[in-house]
C-alpha cells in the first residue's frame, strides 16, 4: 500500500466519521436538554449513591435508590411550586382582564406629591399596559407546559431513565470516553476533575444560594402579606444572581407597594425582614458554598445566567454557567498544555 493510497484512505474515514457524527448529533439534539440535565443530577447525587452502594451491595438497587431520593427532594417542590406559579400567574391575569391590577392607579397616583401626580397618570395607562402583556406572555408560556403534561411526563421519565444509568455505570462512561479522548490520562482526570467542581460550585454555589434568599424572601412576602408571594419569590431567585444589587430588585419594589397601599407596619417589617434574614445569607451561607466552588465573576455568571436562558430555555438557568466555568477549566488545561510544550 502506497502512502498515498493510505492518505487517501485516512482521509475518506474522517470524512465519513464527521458525516456520522453530524447525523448522531441530529438524533440527539432533541435529548441535549434532558441529557446535560442528567448529567448535572447524577454528578451532584454521586456521593450519595456512593454511600448507598456498600450498604445495599448492588449497583441497580444504589441507583435507584439515589433517583427516587433525587424525585423526593427536587421534582416533588418543583411540580408543587410550579402549580402554585401558575395559579398566582393566572390571578394577576385574570385582574388584568378585569380591568384591574396588583395595585389600583388612583390608589397610587393619590398617594403621591401633587407636583408628580401629572406625570404620573400620563405614564401609568403604558406601564400598566407593559405589565398586561408581559403577563399575559407568562401566563400562556406556563399554560403551553401546563397543558402538554404527556410531553412532561415523558421527559421527566427519560431524565431519571438516564440518571438511573449514569449513576449505576458512569464509571464504565467514563473509562470508554477516556480511551476514545487524544488527551493524556493526566489532563483527563483534570478536565473531569474541573467539569465535577464545576457543577458542584455552581448549583452548590451561586444556583443554592440564590434558591435560599428566594425561599426566605417568599415567606417575608407572606407573612407581610405581599400579593402573589410565591411569583415574587421566584422573581427573588432570578435577581439574586445580579451583581451589588441583588435581591433588593425584589423587595424594595415589594416595601414601596405596601408603603403605597397604606401597609406602613407591614412595610417596615418587610425592610427588617430582607435586612436581617435575607442578609444572614449573604453573611452565612454565601462565603461557605463559594469557598468550594468555581470562581467567576458575578458580571460574567448574570451573562452566562441570561445567555443560558436564550440558548437552552428555561434550564439555562443551570446550563450557562456551567458551560462557561467547563471553558474556564478548558482554558486552564490548555494553558498547562502550553507550559508543558514551552518547557520541553
């Protein structure tokens, strides 16, 4: 065989390879979501199926043990809270469609100083109209999942389904993928090594830490009897990931509605509520999980929060950041590459 001829064949297997390719990663584009979700699960979870196995002894049962604990402690409060979203969605909906809102306009407009009072009444038929429709968007996005419940019971039995294996051979995946990899074994182990703390500092980190404001701010909402304390809530997670500002995009605009609708008490106790509790998490929780997490940035984690969600939807929330700490290991990897070649 001539090297031309072997050339020539090389050539026409990479060809074909990347065709392959190309067409595997059509098949799986559907399933991308739910496998990186997958992935993200049985990486947390990992320990605890660890703990799990020697006791039990089997692998199948450890991992199906770790599913149905990962079901009790995220998919259970998902779907409760979701419905309880949806209802108070529906409600501020329905007040819209009523010709009502949260607040009534000429409750606000005459609570104000005469000199604003014009202005106001000029601008707040728009800003009333600006909240309908971002609203009424809501509302139908969550209608959509609500309604396509054979979808969502589908794909939350192929998220399990491929957790329930990732966990039970996710040493066998790795050793397969190692072997397949042009990497040394060295830069394996750190690229994997990076990609697990990766996850683990970012759910564990910035993702729990904006979860616990969220839920401490939501119970400040109900016992201060904020409307829709669980939609607000959720808003709270969301701009807890915003950098200096943070969750007060959720309770200063919560403390001015009840100084508005004449809840002064309420109002006060609310400030001291987001002062003490929310900040105990800042004080407390905050330096504890960051310390065992990935360092980024908070500017570049709202970008990787808000790029998440336009790129992968609703569960970019998780995916952004993680892909962007996975590039920022890449990075490192590819440095020590360097360094290595430089000093040979």
């Amino acid at each position: 065989m001539t090297p031309q001829y072997k050339r020539i064949q090389t050539i026409s297997f990479l060809v074909l390879l990347l065709l392959v390719f190309i067409l595997v990663l059509f098949i799986f584009k559907p399933f991308v979501n739910i496998i990186a979700l997958a992935v993200i699960l049985a990486i947390l979870f990992h320990p605890v199926y660890v703990r799990l196995l020697p006791r039990v002894k089997y692998q199948s049962i450890a991992a199906a043990l770790t599913v149905l604990l990962i079901l009790l402690i995220i998919a259970v409060p998902i779907w409760f809270f979701g419905q309880v979203i949806f209802n108070e969605l529906q409600n501020i909906y329905e007040r819209y469609r009523a010709g009502g809102f949260v607040i009534d306009k000429s409750q606000i407009i005459s609570s104000l100083p005469s000199q604003v009072q014009t202005v106001v009444q000029d601008v707040s038929t728009d800003i009333n109209a600006f909240i309908g429709r971002i609203t009424s968007q809501a509302f139908a996005s969550f209608s959509s999942i609500v309604s396509n419940i054979a979808g969502f019971v589908i794909a939350t039995f192929m998220l399990f389904f491929v957790v329930y294996y990732l966990l039970r051979d996710g040493t066998k995946i790795k050793e397969v993928l190692m072997d397949i990899s042009p990497m040394s074994s060295a830069h394996e182990n750190k690229l994997i090594t990076k990609i697990v703390t990766a996850v683990n500092g970012v759910v564990k980190g910035s993702f729990l830490v904006a979860l616990a404001q969220g839920v401490i701010a939501t119970i400040g909402f109900i016992i201060f009897g904020v409307p829709e304390p669980f939609l607000w809530g959720l808003f709270t997670v969301v701009a807890a990931l915003v950098p200096n500002v943070g969750t007060s995009l959720s309770l200063i605009p919560a403390v001015i509605y009840l100084f508005v609708t004449g809840h002064t008490g309420q109002a006060i106790g609310l400030i001291i509520w987001g002062a003490v509790a929310v900040g105990l998490v800042d004080n407390f929780l905050t330096p504890y999980l960051y310390s065992r997490s990935v360092d980024i940035h908070q500017l570049i984690m709202l970008f990787a929060v808000l790029g998440g969600l336009v790129v992968f939807g609703p569960i970019g929330f998780i995916f952004g950041p993680i892909v962007l700490a996975i590039f920022f290991s890449l990075i490192d990897i590819y440095q020590d590459i360097i360094l290595e070649a430089k000093s040979l």
